[in-house]
C-alpha cells in the first residue's frame, strides 16, 4: 500500500508532466524518471514507468492539439513513417 506522502509525491508529479507537456508537446520521462528513482524504483523500471505515462499522456495532448487546430497531420504522418523505419 503507498504511503499519502507517496501518493501525493506521485500527483503532483503527476499534474505538473501533464502541464509541461501540454504546454510544450515534449515528453515526461526526463521528469518522470528521476522522481521514480529518487523514490526507490530501479533505473529500469523508473525508465518502462516514464514511457506507460507517455503512452497515456500522448493520446490526449494530441486531442486537444487537434481540437485547436495546431497539428499537421501531413507532416506528422510524413515524419512517423521515417520514425517507424529509422530503428529498423
């Protein structure tokens, strides 16, 4: 069971990624990691933990992007292709 210290530790965290990356499309493992890691996970799991939240967070940021109009789906879907074949 986690400790209210935890829980809270992990929200505010939490709630600050989420607004940094609204605000900046860019990712939360460089913030999500060294929490977890301070916390106590291993540098592996801190790092798999980091990319789950991208997972999640990625789909909603992209929604509001698009809601407001600021996403070239063109250029996006151009450059995710390139991304796809790149680790091949």
């Amino acid at each position: 069971m986690l400790s209210l210290r935890t829980i809270m530790v992990l929200l505010v965290t939490g709630v600050t990624v989420g607004a940094l990356t609204g605000i900046s499309g860019s990712s939360g493992v460089a913030m999500v990691v060294p929490v977890l890691s301070m916390m106590g996970l291993s540098f592996q799991d801190s790092i798999g933990t980091g990319l789950l939240v991208d997972v999640i967070t990625t789909p909603v940021v992209l929604y509001v992007y698009l809601k407001h109009r600021n996403v070239s789906v063109k250029n996006g879907i151009s450059m995710d292709l390139g991304v796809a074949l790149g680790p091949r």
